[in-house]
DNA sequence: CACCCGTATCGACGAGTGTCAACATAGACA
DNA sequence: TGTCTATGTTGACACTCGTCGATACGGGTG
C-alpha cells in the first residue's frame, strides 16, 4: 500500500523542486520529456479522476480518505482503480493509517496545477 | 478548413480572459467542469500531440506550417489526425495560406500551459 | 487542360481504457 | 478466533484510441 513498489515517477518531481520539462514554447519538446509530461496528463484526462483529484487537493492539508470521496457515481472498484492511476502517476500518494487509507496531493504538483488553473487570460 | 465546424471549443475560452473552471485546489470540481477540463487534458495526454503543439508553440508567432512540424516519427495521417484533434479541443487553430495549412496556438492557451510547465515546485 | 505536391479523410486493425461483479485482503473489535 | 467494514485485485466486456495504407481534395504550375 505505500508507494515503493511504484515502477516510475514521472513529471515535477526529478529533483525536488524542479520541473523535469522546459516550458512548452520554450522550444521543441523531445520524445522523451514529451512522454514523461503525456503520461501526467493522461492521468488527468478523465473525469472521474479530475473530481477524485480536486477533492483531495482541495481537502486541508490537501489528503483526505477514500471514504470522504468515494462518492462520485461509480463503483468502489472503479473508484479505486482511477486513485491507483493517480498513484502510478505520480500525483498522489497514499498511506494506511488503522481501517482507512488516506491519499495526499504530491506536494509540487498543487502549485503548478493551480497556477495553470487559476491563471488569468 | 476553417475552424467554423467545431462543435465545441472547451476550456478556456469560454469568455475571452478568463478560465472556464475553478482553481483544482479551490473545491471540488463540478462534474461539468471535470468533463471540459478532462477533454483538455485528453487532447494533450499524447507524445506525439505534445510534440506537434510544442513545435506550434514554440515557433514565431505561435504558428507554423504543417511542412514544419510533421517530423515525428509518424505517418503524414497520423500527423494529420493529431493535428485535428488539437484543433477540435480548442488548443489549435488553422488557416489555409495558397498550398500550405497553418496551425495556431490558441491564444490564451499559451500563457497557461507555460505558466504550468514554467513554475518552479 | 494535365500533373504534381501538400494535406485531409476513410477503413481497418491491434492495443489500451473505463467499468462492473465477484472475490481477496487488512484492521478493528467482540 | 470469528465477524464486520474499508479498500484493493481479478477477470471480463464494450468501447475508444493511435496507427497505417489507400484514397480524395485543393491549389499551384506547366
């Protein structure tokens, strides 16, 4: 249930606090950062996900339990099998603590999404 | 050729300025929103996407010819398929110059993506 | 007009994805 | 120990996606 069996850790997280990819127009993308950053978004290209995520980030402390976000019109397998894609990615991780098991936002992953998100034009 | 048979452009682009969601980390997403902003994501959550559009948006003026940007590795449909989906999310815009076809980023696309991919953890 | 070049569309194929029901596992508690 | 609850895993299914070759379209140029 901890991470450490997670194969790769993309994107954001390289060093510590350093993007693993230059900015988008600040040239062309090679295959390889082009990859890594795909691979982020694609963990974010579904819905059910996108709410699963919002919910936790947007959580004190930004980790809540699955209990408090399972609710979001799909199965608890489903429910389970997007946290474990949010997981592989390298957005969220999680940690059993008694009955529950809670999963946090990575910690430089908020920042660049709420910049994104909360950008002005 | 022109963009006037996309049936919706997401994200965004609603208004002219302003972002067609909340921040991820501000509440829990709507469903709606999570569906808009999970198109998104989808249009960029593939390699060879985030290469044609990091070619786009890296070139003056945030445009360039397909002739430029077709060397990745894949088919000239392949290319050619990409392309349009960028265009039907409403990342990329075209227009039709005598032989060649040009793609733009579209314009408030660009300052998001490299506020995101520009932030330092 | 005919020809060539750049780009888009079509049809098909294999691979991947989201979903569920059924089952398995891990703690808490009696 | 046994039982209940919370979560993860498995297997199967329909559906979508990325890719290609073949083909069509559109615009120069001869």
């Amino acid at each position: 249930m901890s991470n450490s069996e997670v194969v790769e850790l993309p994107v954001l997280q390289d060093g510590d606090a350093a993007p693993c990819c230059p900015p988008i127009t600040a040239g062309e993308l090679s295959p390889a950062d082009a990859e890594k950053m795909a691979a982020m978004f694609k963990a974010l290209s579904d819905p059910v996900r996108l709410r699963l995520f919002s919910k936790i980030a947007s959580h004190p402390g930004g980790e809540a339990c699955v209990c408090d976000i399972a609710d979001v019109g799909v199965s608890q397998p489903t429910v389970s099998h997007h946290l474990r894609k949010l997981r592989e990615a390298g957005l969220l991780t999680s940690e059993r603590r008694g009955t529950w098991v809670y999963y946090q936002v990575a910690p430089s992953v908020v920042a660049a999404m709420a910049a994104l998100l909360d950008l002005r034009g």
